[in-house]
C-alpha cells in the first residue's frame, strides 16, 4: 500500500510494474538485468481518495505523464538495482499527487502605484522623443 497521505493510500493492486533494460549504470550488468523500472497507474478509475479538482490539477500539471487513457506512466532507471528503481518509482508518484493536492491561491488584482505609473509614462515619452530624434528632418 503506498500511503500519500492520512486519508490518500493507493492499493498495491492498482499499481501495474514493468521492467526493461536499463540505459544508466551497470557496466556489464546493465546487458543483462531489466533495472528500469515502469510504474502504470489507472489514475481515473482508482479507488485511492483523490479529490477530482486536485486530479484535473495533476493531469494539467504533468501531462507528459498521462495516456490518453488517463494512465499515469512514470519510469525510472537512476539506479544499478530493480528495487532502488522501484522506490524512485513510488517517490515520483507521491511527490506527484502531494503536488496536485495543493490548491493554488487566487491572484489578487492590484492597482499599480502613483510611483510607479509616472515612472512608466516618463519612459515613454523618453522613448517617443528618441524615436522622434532619429526620424529625417526637413532641415539639412
């Protein structure tokens, strides 16, 4: 059971393992153990209590990582062993949904300040006058 927080914890049961060889480290090893570790998730018809907004938020936030299917697919080969990978796996996976979770705060609309737009209109008529200057005039 991967717990990702008090109240979300997916079933081992959901998450679907593949292993391939691996393109990282491993000297000869590397031609002869499937390291790479492939994590599949069915993120849309899981039983794990993930709140719809906070799973609309993570297919915006990473979808790269989402088939069309609503598959969340994560790989990792940073390591020699299957296990380490594995784990990476997990880490990725929970980083992900503790991520997605948090709900980002609304912007406040500001009214820029007095400072600030005078600054902004003095630049403009510097630029307009420099622009100004460098048009051909009549008198040459």
């Amino acid at each position: 059971m991967l717990v990702v927080t008090e109240l979300i914890r997916i079933p081992d049961e959901e998450l679907d393992w593949s292993y391939a060889r691996s393109g990282g480290p491993g000297g000869q090893n590397v031609n002869k153990v499937a390291s790479k570790a492939v994590l599949r998730w069915n993120a849309t018809g899981t039983v794990a209590a993930i709140p719809e907004p906070a799973r609309a938020r993570m297919r915006a936030q990473f979808p790269s990582r989402f088939t069309t299917e609503g598959d969340v697919v994560i790989q990792s080969q940073k390591y020699r062993d299957q296990e380490r990978n594995r784990q990476d796996c997990l880490a990725k996976l929970t980083e992900m949904i503790r991520d997605a979770l948090i709900e980002p705060l609304p912007r406040k609309a500001t009214k820029p300040t007095r400072g600030s737009q005078r600054r902004r209109m003095a630049d403009k008529r510097r630029l307009s006058q420099k622009k100004r200057d460098r048009r051909a005039g009549g008198d040459e």
